[in-house]
C-alpha cells in the first residue's frame, strides 16, 4: 500500500496545507498492515473476490463491480443522448434546414428525452449510490447483492432493446412524456410507442432496486456509531431519493401498462368516447415525472455536500438543517405534479395549490445554497476541478432554480409552458444542477473508483468549456421560447426571426461537446498515466476514503467505528474498528436503525449467474409481451426457475443449519 | 502510520433475527410499498374515470357479482389466521409446525388463485367493453400478480420445508412470508370494497 | 416611469438579440392586449427580481469564496456558527418573502386574467385538427355561422372567447402576443379570452407536441377595426363566389370531378367534404399550409401537385392533374375571395 | 452443423429485423406503386379456358403499419363504414369474415375498391389515388386477420365495436365465388 504521495493536486510544495495539521494530525496517513491483518486480507479477497473471466463477470454481485458497470453504461447512453441533441441542434441551426426529416426528428428529441432521462440521469444517480453509499456508511457490501445484480441486467437489457429498435427505425417518436392519444392505438401504429412503454417497465424495476438496496443499506449496514445524525449528507440525499423513486415510479410503470393495455388488448384507460381520459395520463406521468426531476437533482446536492467540506477543510455548515431540507424537498416534490398541467382545464383553486407548492420548494433548496455559501465562507477553498464544478453549479442552477420559480406562476406558465423558455429552463437546471455536480463528483471519487488522479489541467479546460457552454446553449433559448419558439418543432420560418440565435444556440452545443470529449479522453488518459491517488488523496472526512482505492473486494479489512460526522478528521492516529466478523464466508454486520449498534452478523450471498439468467428471462417476458399477450405467461414460466434458483439455499454453503431439533448448527 | 484499533469484538452476535430487525423484513417493507403504490394508483385512476360516467357500473353492465369474491375475501380472513400460527411456529424454530403450516398454506394459496379467476368474471364487464371495465379489470389484474408471487412464493418455502436445506435463516423469511401475506390480503379489501361493493352506492 | 423606460429598453435588447426580422408578430415581450400584458407586467417584475437574487447570491459566493484565501484562516476546524447562522437565517427570510410576493403577485395577475369574460361576447370555437385549425364562429342564429380555417378573424379591442376542442390528439392555442396558451384535448373543452388592442396579424404556433407536423401548424389571428371584421364576416356567410369565366368554370370542374371534392368544402357547391379545410373563401386567406405557405398562386399549385413535399405527412394526398387543368383549378381557387 | 445453426439464426434474426424495418417506414412521398394494378387484377379463378393457377399477388403496404392504419382512418374518412360497417357487413358485405366474393387476392381487392362492383360499390379509383386505394387494401386485409399482427391496426378512440384488427383471427378465405350472391 505504497503510495506516490506528491502527485495528489492538493499537497503542492510550499503549500502550507502539507505542514502538520493541529486538528487532524493524521489526515493524510494510512493504515500500516501488521501481519495478521495481512492474513486477514489474503483470506478475504478469496471469499470475497469475483470469480476469473467472463463468467466470473456475469456471475459477479459485487456492488463495486456493478456500480462501475452501472456508471459506465449510464455514461455512454448519456454520450448517446448527447449525439441526438446534436443532431438535433444540427438540424435547428438554420431555418427551413432540410438535415432530419420530421419522422427522424421526433424519433430522435424523443429518443434524446427518454434516454437522458430513463437511461442516464436515474440510472447514473443510483449508480452512484450503489458503489458509493455503502463505502460511505462502513458495509462490506450492499444488502441485497444478487438484487443488485439482476437491476443491473434489467437496465442493460432494457437500454439494448429500445436502441436496437430504435436503429430498426421503431424508435418512439411521441415524445418522452408520450402525451395520448397520439400515443395511442389510433395515431401511433405499429410498435414504436410500445418499445418505448416497455423500456419504462425495464428501467422502473431497476430503479426499484437500486432504490430498495440503497435504503436498506443505509438504514441497516451502517458501522457502528453512524447514528442517524452522523450519517454523511450524500447518504442522505441518496436515501430521500430512494424513498422518491419508491414511491414515484409505480406510477409510470402502471401508466405505461395502461398505455401498453390500450394499444394492445382495446382496453379504454385513455380513449375518451368510452370514458376514458387524456388527462388521467398526464396525472399519471407528472406524478411520477415531477418527482423524477428531484430524484434526479437531489443525489447531485448529495454530491455538492461532500465536495464542499473536503475543499473547504470545513464541516458542512447547518448539518440538522441540510438534512431537514433534503426530505422537505422530497415530501413536497409529490405535490407539485400539476404544474406541468397549466395549460389543461385545471380548476383555479387546485392550479393556486401547486402554484404556492411549486414555489416553495425553493426554500429548501435555497436553504442549502447559504449553508455552502456559509461553508465556504468559513473555509479555505480549494480551487481543484471537483470545486470548479460546484462553484459553476451555483452560476449556472441559481438561473434555472429561478426560472423555475416564475414558470410556478400559472398566468406566466401560460405564456412559457411548453416554450424553449422551459427547454433552456430544464436544462440550466438538470445539466447546471445535475450534470456538473455529476462530473465534479466524477472527478472527486474518481481516484476511489481507479486507484488514479484525473489530470487537473485538462479537469479545468473541461469546466470551463462545458460551463461556457452550456451557458451559451441554453441561455438564449429563454429568449427564443418568448419570442413564441414552441417545443418540439423540426423546422421554423425564416421569418420568425429565430435563426441567429438558434445558430448562436447550436454553437453553444459544439462546445459542450468538445469538454466531453475532453472529459473522455482524460477518463481514458487518467486510467492508465494518471497519478497514483493513494487511500485518501483530497484528506476528504467520510468512510470511502478509508479503504484502499481502488477498494479491495472486501471494501473494509474490519468494520470501522465512528465516532464523529467527519470520522476520518477526527480519528488521530487509531483507527477504530470491531473485530470478530467469520472469514470463511462472506460475513456482514448488521446494525440498529437509529444508533447503529451492532446488532447481528448477516451473511452476504455468493456470487451467482442467476440474477443475470432471471434477468435475461425478465427481457424475454417483457419484448415479447409487446407482440403478443402470451408472452407474459411465457416470460413468467421462464422466469420461474431462476427466481427459484436464485433465493434456493446454496449448497456449498451450508454453515448456520438447522439441526431440526429446535437448534442452531454452527460450523 | 495510522494502526487498527480494535474496540469491541462482534463473532458473539446472533446470525439469524426476526422482525423488523432483520434486512429482509425491511426489503419485505419495500416492496409493499412499491406494490402498495401499484394498487393505490390502479384505485384511483377507478375513481378519476368515474366523474366521467353518469351512472356506475355505466349500463347496460351490471352491478359487479358479490358471491365468488366474498368468498374469497372470507378465505384471506381464514388464511392470515393459518399464517399467524405459522409465523408463531417460525419465531419459536418449530420445524414440524412450519411445515404443515407452509403445506396448508400453499394450498389456500392455490385455492385463492383458482377463485381470482371467478373474481374477474364476477366483476361482469371485460377490459375492452368501457374504461369502467378497463380500470376494475386493471385493479384486479395488479393485486392477482401480487397473489399469484405471493402463492407460488409460499408453495416453494412448502416444497424447500418438506425437501430442501432448512437453514436457520429462513425461520425468519418464513416470517417476512408471513408479513407480505397480511399486506396482500389487506390491501385486497380496500380494493374489494371499492369494486365489489362501492358500485351499489357510488 | 421608470419601470416602462427600463421594460421599453429591454424590449429593444432583445429584438436586437433576435436580430428581429420583423416578419411575424409572435412575441410574448411585445403584448398586444391585455392578458399578454398583464402576464408581461409580471414576467418584466420577476425577471428584474430574479436578476437581483441571482447577483446577491453570486456576490456572496465570490466574497466567500475569496475569503477564504486568506492563509491564516486554521487547516481544519470545526465550523463556527454565530455569524454564518445569522445569515443563513436572514437569506432564508428574504427568500420566503420574495416567493411570497411572487406567489401572491400570481395569484393577483391570474385574477386579472379571469375577470374578462362578458356574456355577450364574440364566440369562437378553434378545433385543432392534425395539423390545421379549423374555426367555427358560434352564432344563435344557424344562417349566421361563420367556418374557416387556420386564420381568425377578430374586432380590436372587444374581447374574444376561444372555445378549444379536439377531434384526434392534444393540441395547444397559443397567440403570444395577446395570450397565454389553452390547451385542446380530446373529450373536453377548454376556454379562454383574448383581446386585442391594436390592429394587427399575431401569429402563433401549436405548443403540444402533435405529432409529423406539430411543427407547420399556425395560427394567424387578424385584429381589426370593427366595420372592417364585420364587412369580412358577412363575406364569408356569402357563398363561394360562382366562376365568371371559361378558365374558372374549368378550374371549379377539375375541383369537383378530382379527389379535391372528397376532402374540402366550397359552399354553394357539391363539394362537400368535411376531412380538410374549408374553401369556400381560399382567396381571401392570405396563408396556405396552415401558415406555412403564403398564400400566391405558385405555392398554391405547389401545395396541390405535391403536399407531402411540403408537409410530409399531411392528410392531402399528392394530386396528378395535367398542367392546364391545375392552372386553372388555382385560377378559380384564388378566385375565391 | 452448429455453425449453419448459427448462420440461419442470424439470417433469422436480420429477417425480422428488416421486417421491423417495413413495419415501420413512413414514405410520405413515395409514388403509387403499382399503378396499372386494377387493369391486370383476375376476379377469379373460374374463367373460360384452362383454370388460371391461383398466384398470390403482394399488396405492398400489407406489411407496413403506419400506412395499414392510414388506411383505416380513409376507410372511415370515406364512409366505408357507412355500408360495410366496421367489418361486420351492413348493405354491403361483411369484410372481416371468410368470405370473399370478388376474391380475397390483393390485387382483386384492389380492383374491387378501384372499379366498384354491381349491387352498390361505387368505383373509387378517380377519387383516390392508386396509393391511398393500396392502402385501404392493406386495411381491409388486416380485417379479416390475414395480416401479421404486429403490423394491423388496433382500436381507434371510439365507441368501441368489437375486438380490433389487431386481435382478429385470421379467417382461412373460401374459394373465391363471383356472383350475384349478395
């Protein structure tokens, strides 16, 4: 565990920071190996190792292993939605541009919605989640690994097939929100507007269980003495969110089963001269859809909260507060749906309730903005890429957080609503509020995740073009949807007046891809020439950093102990840890909810194909139920044994067994 | 250097719990959220279709039949009570009592998904006849998913009792079982009243 | 006043940043009645109050931020709180103020905006079809109905009401110079008001996504004196206007006798049907297409010969009529005045 | 002999993937395919002379559904409905059934539509063009479930009359039988 300590950006020489620390004198040393432990870590790494090769591959339910996988996948269906966002602003740039058709066009700002928001926000957020929250709540391991696994596949399975359509030319092409009836039977045939609906399926049972994972992690796998006022802010944020999509998500996965029944089998869930209606999908959708922007948001303030007090060398301000905010902000998100319904026959007094909910919401989110101020202001900050991108969060989200508060307003809304003002709204707030803490906390936890540093030169040309970028792309089109520029739209007038400035808006757009494709090549450069990071390159506060980086498959040698809500700056010069966990099987502990006593030990399941089958099963069951109802019962008897298979004791380890005389057999 | 410092020793600590000490109770608690949303969303999209009919059932359908789902509800009462013993039997790691316990189960289980079949006839309306149709089917059609996993999860901790590997471990699934029996049958009354009988007055 | 001189500035701001072609009038910024107004007024407040928040807050940040660069702040401390919390609690009060006024200035325009229907109002009924309007002018008295298409015709200065309805999917009616957009859906009707106050053409596009051609579905709405409205509604009561001469005669023959006749109505006439626009009074509209194409005889036999060229997508089929024929068939539809 | 397997399940694979394709192009603009259809069109194999070997001709949005459905909507623009009902048959004859009067081929519906037939059936080929005929044809077979089920229209927004084209079963035609039946 040797490490090249001078290349962490942090400690340059001369630097006042690399002199001894009176508080936290051991902040940049490492736990030193005796023996034993060295004994300890060989017969860990064989019980908790993922088998060699590919089938160790598929077989492998290790958190690390799938939140890597995760992230990855997450990040090339963003590069996707990014190239049809492109393509899109290609075709925009001028008027009457005869680039993309408008069948290829709808197919793709559907595509670009649904993928950036299905495909790559949730997913990526929870991804995050999964590798990161239990390394910062002390667990070997997330609670349910082979569920883990099997959300993974889903996802993966689910991302595949809606591409594969879509380059069969079925991709959907009724927008990501998929308002009926053109979604409908009637003004959508053939099996666009189904792959789509199904691709939700796949996506919601994953986001189900990363969110299901997650929260029980976190409220049951914690080290002991992470009460639940020491839980680190990125834990709580991913925890708000869990709760979020739990409660959410059933709403579109059941909207789309019944968009999915209408088209499929005549039922009238949708269809107006049978007593259906239109409206009870977009009641359906925002349910679900409103939430769906915080779940998204809420995990990158997480990531804020953790960047913050390592750059600042302060403890994030108003801790009690920061957290009351973040579940504020999740209970409140539930009662804002109708304001994407403005425009619809709402009556006045329910428009007047969301309005005054849709407004403040702001408040907890404002509330956390002066607590980083106050942070920061009461710190030493550090100017290294992770903080750039926070700092340029502030710039770029306080724009988008306030448009947002007008667009609250239903007499504006009704001028704004389905404008490029809300084009330029969503993205200040989803790239400035999401997107750039996800690549601040990209470039911070990058080292945990690869062992090495990004190259801080490049980390800050990055910045700084997506920053200009992003502001030249979308601030312009606030502009633009006042001056009557509506969504969705794949052509325009020369005489609207609207070209200069969606040519400015399609420039704006090549910068952005320049810093990601910088931001690629760092990724790839970094890999394998970056500085070797070490356990604890920033001296950051929280658990993760107390692992090796990247962490060995057993994430933690022994349970560690916390003491404080910035254990590692309080720690000195002892680790505290319990000892006692088996290491012949893969042995975890499991602790109160509220104190975080050690409660009992619970054994983390091996690693098992059989997730990756159930999931594969899973795929067959949901494609085929698109082209005939018989695919249900086909898909439910394929996955049956798997399913059983899956939970169906394990016969290599039969350690705790029942005698069957009342009593425990403890080998 | 920094060094370990052992401050207390675990390897004393139980490794099977019950209740909502356990993980599994608390991924149990999960999913009957999740379901829970399901079913909730499938009950008021019901009633949101219902400001669009003047009379409900709309005619010329029927009033929904009481008989066969009745009976059915009476038969969830009956098998909480069987699952109560069971659960009983599981804290207290009474093999034998668990399995003839699992063993009735499963077959209430079976008898509750043969009777789900007449429950959709006894609603006397099919999917594609009105968006009535459509919503009552949905809702029966969500919870007969969780009834179905729930019957065919309860066979297979029969059959793993009679044949398989007991471990000690799954006394306490066996009682996580037991919770998400309660919540399926629970939550089917709700969803009873407002199809089966609502209508009558609504 | 200060606060319009600064409105006025910023109008002209962004008409430079659009590089205003001045082609159309379709701009929220530029209102030319009183909802639009209104709803301008409370955009011009917010924006200005947003600017504000958004520079205290940023100065803030860099005063922080630059704080911090002092070296004799310690390494690592905990974090004081006498100050910092005095602070957080006033910005915290400042925003919920601030929200507040915004809430309530909402709720005051959206009052504002309901308080304008009379009875004795112009009745409008706009059906959004895929991808035209069709509008219908209500009048108690049946001779007195008025249908046209994609162009409404209104008085200045009276108001409006606009009856929204749907025959296939959800479509959005959106004037932004004069109002904020009213939903079309299927199975419900939607209303709103408008008025104009100065005389004018204020175009408007379909702000729901409705599918191929969501984006060639414009609406003009054409605000004029009171005598002049009225002169052009009893010309469209009139019937179409009959040929008057031998090219005229042939084009209403090629009308009738082609698959024009199926599709379109020219009242006075066999034809009949009711799947696209009327046209009875085609010559008098001065765009084709929805808006799309202005209205001059070329693009008119361009749009006949070849729609999906235009409009891929759109209902109408492609139409093969031999080159005198369709000459004259344009002649008697630009005829239609 | 597992690489065969191999090449047939890709060559499988591509199949439906090109079927996928035709399913769902949307060619706004392409020009009336088949344009002497209705003049080549046989009613029926019972004619003078030596029995005409039955070739099944291919009606070319028969696997395209976007324009199988634009079909539908022209079969109630047109008032299809209004004679033949959705299917069932009114004054004219039922077309979701087995049988099939002037033939069930393609070409001999397309004839059908395009030169009308005795007893009602008005000719519609001066009123429609060949393409939107083509496409009524595709309809029409999707009625009596001769048509992929992934590729016939399912229900419109209406009052609901009956389970959809998508859900018909498909009806083996009787032997064509031209005469005055009806």
């Amino acid at each position: 565990m040797t490490v090249a300590r001078d290349a962490a950006p942090l400690r340059e020489p001369g630097d006042p920071m690399t002199g001894p620390d009176p508080v936290a004198p051991a902040i940049w040393e490492e736990v030193e190996l005796t023996e034993e432990d060295q004994e300890l870590r060989k017969k860990l790494i064989r019980v908790w190792g993922d088998g060699p090769g590919l089938w160790g591959w598929i077989r492998s339910t290790s958190h690390a292993s799938i939140g890597k996988r995760y992230v990855v996948t997450a990040f090339i269906f963003f590069l996707l939605g990014g190239l049809e966002a492109g393509m899109m602003r290609l075709q925009l740039s001028r008027p009457e541009n005869s680039f993309l058709g408008p069948d290829r066009y709808n197919q793709i700002f559907t595509m670009h919605g649904t993928t950036m928001m299905f495909l790559f926000a949730v997913p990526v957020m929870v991804a995050m989640g999964l590798y990161l929250v239990p390394l910062m709540v002390g667990a070997r391991e997330v609670a349910f690994s082979r569920l883990n696994a099997y959300g993974y596949w889903v996802y993966l399975i689910g991302g595949l097939f809606i591409y594969t359509q879509f380059f069969l030319n079925t991709g959907p092409d009724t927008g990501w929100f998929a308002y009926v009836p053109l979604s409908g039977p009637e003004f959508s045939p053939g099996k666009r507007v189904d792959t789509w609906a199904q691709m939700i399926t796949f996506t919601e049972i994953a986001a189900l269980a990363g969110a299901t994972e997650i929260v029980i992690t976190a409220f049951k796998h914690r080290a002991p003495g992470m009460s639940l006022n020491r839980i680190p802010l990125f834990v709580w944020a991913m925890i708000t969110t869990s709760f979020m999509i739990i409660f959410a998500m059933p709403a579109v996965a059941t909207g789309s089963q019944f968009l999915a029944a209408d088209r499929l089998i005549d039922t009238h869930f949708f269809n107006h001269a049978e007593g259906g209606d239109a409206l009870l999908w977009q009641h359906l959708f925002w349910f679900f859809g409103h939430p769906e922007v915080y779940i998204i948001f809420m995990p990158a303030l997480g990531i804020i909260s953790s960047i913050v007090p390592t750059f600042t060398r302060r403890p994030i301000f108003g801790y009690p507060v920061m957290v009351m905010a973040l579940i504020t902000t999740g209970f409140m998100s539930f009662g804002l749906w109708v304001h994407h319904m403005f425009a619809t026959p709402i009556p006045q007094l329910g428009q007047s309730f969301f309005t005054a909910a849709s407004t403040m919401i702001a408040i907890p989110t404002g509330v956390q903005i002066f607590c980083w101020i106050a942070t920061i202001w009461a710190g030493r900050p550090r100017f290294a890429t992770p903080l750039l991108f926070v700092l340029g969060f502030f710039f770029t989200f306080i724009i988008g957080g306030l448009s947002g508060v007008m667009i609250a307003s239903v007499a504006f809304d009704q001028q704004a609503h389905d404008t490029y003002f809300i084009v330029a709204h969503l993205h200040y707030v989803l790239l400035g509020g999401a997107v750039m803490p996800l690549f601040g906390g990209f470039y911070y936890w990058f080292p945990k995740f690869t062992g090495r540093l990004m190259n801080e030169r490049m980390g800050k040309w990055n910045f700084w073009l997506f920053f200009i970028g992003v502001n030249v792309t979308f601030f312009p089109m606030h502009i633009l949807g006042l001056e009557g520029m509506t969504r969705r739209i794949y052509t325009y007038l020369p005489e609207t007046g609207w070209g200069p400035l969606n040519a400015l808006v399609s420039g704006g757009a090549v910068l952005i891809v320049a810093s990601v494709a910088l931001f690629i090549f760092n990724f790839f450069r970094s890999l394998r020439h970056g500085a070797v990071a070490g356990d604890n390159p920033w001296g950051a506060d929280t658990l993760e950093w107390a692992t090796a980086s990247p962490p060995e498959p057993y994430v933690f040698l022994y349970p560690p102990v916390v003491q404080s809500r910035n254990p590692l700056w309080t720690e000195g010069r002892e680790r505290p840890v319990f000892t006692g966990l088996r290491t012949d099987i893969r042995d975890t502990l499991v602790t109160t909810t509220l104190d975080a006593t050690p409660d009992y030990r619970q054994n983390s399941p091996n690693p098992t194909a059989w997730p990756f089958i159930a999931a594969l099963a899973t795929g067959v069951m949901f494609i085929s139920a698109i082209f005939t109802a018989w695919g249900l019962v086909v898909g439910s008897v394929l996955l049956f044994f798997p399913l059983v298979k899956w939970g169906w004791p394990d016969r290599h380890d039969q350690s705790v067994r029942y005698s069957g005389r009342g009593e425990i057999v403890e080998k | 250097m920094k060094r370990y410092k052992a401050v207390g020793d675990v390897s004393e600590l139980p490794s099977v719990v019950f209740g909502k000490r356990a993980i599994t109770w608390w991924g149990t608690l999960m999913f009957m959220f999740i379901e829970g949303m399901t079913v909730a969303v499938c009950a008021a999209s019901y009633l949101y279709i219902r400001k669009n009919f003047h009379d409900w059932p709309p005619p010329p359908t029927p009033l929904p039949s009481l008989l066969i789902p009745t009976i059915g509800v009476i038969t969830m009462l009956v098998s909480i009570v069987v699952m109560r013993r069971v659960q009983k039997a599981a804290e207290a790691l009474d093999k034998p009592a668990v399995t003839t316990g699992l063993v009735v189960m499963a077959l209430l289980g079976m008898a509750l998904v043969a009777l789900r079949f007449f429950d959709f006839r006894s609603l006397n309306t099919h999917w594609d006849t009105d968006a009535y149709g459509s919503t009552a089917w949905a809702s029966v059609a969500f919870h007969s998913t969780l009834l179905f996993f729930e019957a065919i999860e309860t066979t297979v901790f029969a059959v793993l009792a009679l044949v398989g590997p007991w471990e000690m471990k799954h006394f306490s699934d066996a009682e996580d079982n037991a919770m998400y029996w309660y919540f399926m049958c629970g939550i089917w009354i709700p969803v009873y009243v407002l199809l089966f009988i609502l209508p009558r007055w609504l | 006043m200060l606060h319009r001189s600064l409105q006025r500035a910023l109008v002209v701001a962004t008409c430079f940043l659009t590089a205003c072609v001045a082609g159309f009038n379709e701009s929220a910024l530029r209102p030319e009645g009183p909802q639009a107004g209104r709803i301008g007024s409370l955009w011009w407040f917010m924006f200005a109050v947003a600017a504000a928040v958004w520079l205290i807050v940023n100065a803030f940040l860099v005063w922080a931020v630059r704080r911090g660069r002092r070296r004799d702040l310690p390494l690592i401390e905990p974090t004081g709180d006498a100050p910092m919390k005095r602070s957080v609690v006033i910005g915290t009060g400042i925003t919920v103020l601030i929200l507040t006024v915004f809430l309530v200035s909402d709720i005051a325009t959206g009052h504002a905006l309901g308080s304008m229907p009379r009875k004795d109002a112009l009745r409008i009924e706009v059906k959004g079809h895929q991808w035209w309007w069709e509008v219908n002018y209500v009048d108690p008295t049946p001779g007195r109905m008025v249908t046209t298409a994609n162009e409404i015709h209104i008085p200045v200065g009276e108001p409006v009401q606009i009856i929204g309805t749907s025959p296939d999917v959800i479509h959005s009616f959106w004037i932004p110079n004069l109002q904020g957009k009213k939903d079309l859906i299927p199975g419900h009707t939607t209303s709103t008001w408008l008025r104009a106050d100065t005389a004018g053409v204020y175009r408007g596009q379909c702000a729901e996504f409705c599918g191929a051609q969501h984006a060639k579905m414009i609406a003009l709405v054409i605000a004029e004196p009171r005598d002049k409205f009225e002169a052009w509604y009893n010309s469209q009561l009139d019937s179409a206007k009959a040929p008057s001469d031998s090219v005229t005669t042939r084009g209403q023959q090629v009308f009738l006798k082609s698959a024009c006749a199926v599709c379109h109505t020219i009242s006075g006439t066999r034809a009949g049907g009711r799947i696209g626009p009327v046209l009875s009074h085609i010559g008098s509209r001065t765009t084709l297409a929805s808006g799309w194409l202005r209205n001059t005889p070329g693009n008119l036999g361009g749009w006949i010969v070849d729609p999906q060229g235009i409009k891929p997508g759109t209902k109408m089929p492609p139409n093969n009529i031999d080159p005198a024929d369709l000459q004259a068939l344009i002649t008697y539809l630009e005829s239609l005045k | 002999m597992s690489k065969i397997r191999f090449v047939e399940a890709i060559t499988a694979l591509a199949a439906l993937a090109l079927s996928s394709c035709e399913r769902e192009d949307r060619r706004f603009r392409e020009e009336p395919p088949a344009a002497n259809a209705a003049s080549t069109a046989t009613l029926s194999p019972l004619q003078p002379g030596p029995t005409v070997r039955e070739v099944k001709t291919h009606s070319p949005y028969q696997e395209n559904a976007y324009m199988v459905n634009e079909g539908k909507a022209l079969f109630n623009q047109m008032n299809c409905v209004g004679c033949h009902a959705n299917g069932g048959g009114g004054m004219g004859p039922a077309l979701m059934d087995d049988e099939w009067i002037y033939g069930n081929d393609p070409q001999q519906i397309f004839s059908s539509i395009a030169q009308g037939r005795p007893n009602g059936m008005p000719a519609w080929s001066g009123v429609l063009s060949n393409d939107q005929i083509w496409r009524l044809v595709g309809y029409v077979q999707s009625m009596s479930g001769q048509l992929r089920k992934d590729v016939a229209p399912t229900r419109n927004d209406d009052m609901f009359s009956g389970p959809s084209e998508q859900r018909a079963t498909e009806m083996k035609p009787k032997k064509a039988n031209p005469g005055p039946s009806h």
